[in-house]
C-alpha cells in the first residue's frame, strides 16, 4: 500500500507540473490570439490529480482568475486531492 500512495503523490506531482505549464501556454495563446486550450481539457487535467498546479497556474499566471466556475472548481477539486493523499499517508505510511 505504501508503494501505492507514493505512486499518486507521484502522479500528482508530474500532473500538476503538466496542468501548470498548460495554464502558462494558454495565457500565452489567449494573449497572442492562437487557438486556445479547451476548457474542458484545463478541468480534465484538474480531475486527473493535476488540480493543485492548476490553481497555482491559475494565480501565478492570472489565468482564469475571473471564471467563478474555474475558481470554485479547482479550489474544490485541490482540497479533495490533497485531502485524500493525505488521509492515505496518514493512514498508510
């Protein structure tokens, strides 16, 4: 089990980083008017374990920051990720 819970921790680390550098490109795209990323991808990414560097994404790049549903959703979904890896942790390791 122990094997498990480092292998999420690890797949949130390397997800977040990839949902980060996402929000940076689409920043970058919505500034030089190319074709954008979808949003249902940004929350896609966000379910699968990427929330946390998509909310610091989010505010380091002040990328949307106005969306009260991306706010609300990935607020939501960084405490429920890193709720349960730490309950695993506690509970596991």
């Amino acid at each position: 089990m122990k094997i498990l819970v480092s292998a999420l921790a690890l797949i949130c680390c390397g997800m977040s980083l990839v949902l980060f550098v996402t929000m940076g490109l689409d920043k970058r795209f919505a500034q030089t008017g190319r074709r954008r990323v979808p949003e249902k991808r940004l929350f896609l990414l966000a379910a699968l374990l990427g929330a946390p560097g998509g909310l610091l994404g989010m505010y380091a790049f002040r990328h949307k920051t106005k969306h009260w549903y991306f706010v609300a959703g990935f607020w939501a979904l960084t405490l429920l990720q890193l709720g349960v890896l730490s309950y695993l942790a506690y509970r596991y390791m």
